[in-house]
C-alpha cells in the first residue's frame, strides 16, 4: 500500500477546461482572507441538497462546473488532497497547535 501512497496519480483528461492544482492554490486576496476569520463555511449539514452544496462549494473555490459534478468533485478532492499533503500547511497547522497550547499553559494560574 506504501507504494501506491507514493506514486503519482494518473492524469485524467477532461472534455472541459478545469482549472490546474497548482493555480487553485494559490494564496486567497486578503480581503477574503479577513471575511472568512469573521464568518464559517457552510455547515455540511446546511438546508439544501447535495447538488447545490457542490456548486456552492466549488464556486467559493473557483472550480467551475459543467454538466457533471463528478469532474468538478475530483478537482475539489484533488485540491483538498494537495492541502493535506502539503509540508507549507503541515508546518501551520503545527506552529498553530503549538501556540494554542503556549497560551493555554500560560493561562493557567498556579494556587498561592
């Protein structure tokens, strides 16, 4: 199973132009940046059905649709995949969890 982690994926080629990884990638304006630390992402669970919960989705990720969703949702998993394996967000995601657990060491008060 090890050798299947570590090999490439095979290119899928689609009939619509889809757009690459690397450009999906990259970095969000900071005004996007700054609304979404003030709102969430729609809840999995939010009133609608799963068809426009892929559109909603891959429309705030800039991945468009065409007649099938199931393109759109393997560029959608691909993306997310690339993020999980990513060594840039690995090192976030670890420098956040070891400065949650800084302040909430340094909260705690000792007893006098």
């Amino acid at each position: 199973s090890d050798l299947h982690r570590q090999k490439p994926p095979a290119p899928v080629h689609f009939s619509h132009n889809m757009p690459d990884i690397e450009s999906l990638m990259q970095e969000w304006p900071t005004e996007f940046e700054a609304l979404l630390s003030q709102v969430s992402l729609p809840p999995a669970d939010l009133d609608c059905d799963l068809q426009q919960y892929i559109r909603l989705i891959c429309g705030m990720l800039d991945i468009p649709i065409h007649k099938s969703h199931v393109r759109s949702l393997y560029v959608l998993f691909s993306l997310y995949s690339e993020f999980k394996n990513s060594q840039h967000f690995k090192a976030l995601a670890q420098g956040k969890n070891s400065n949650e657990g800084e302040s909430a060491e340094g909260d705690s008060k000792e007893p006098a």
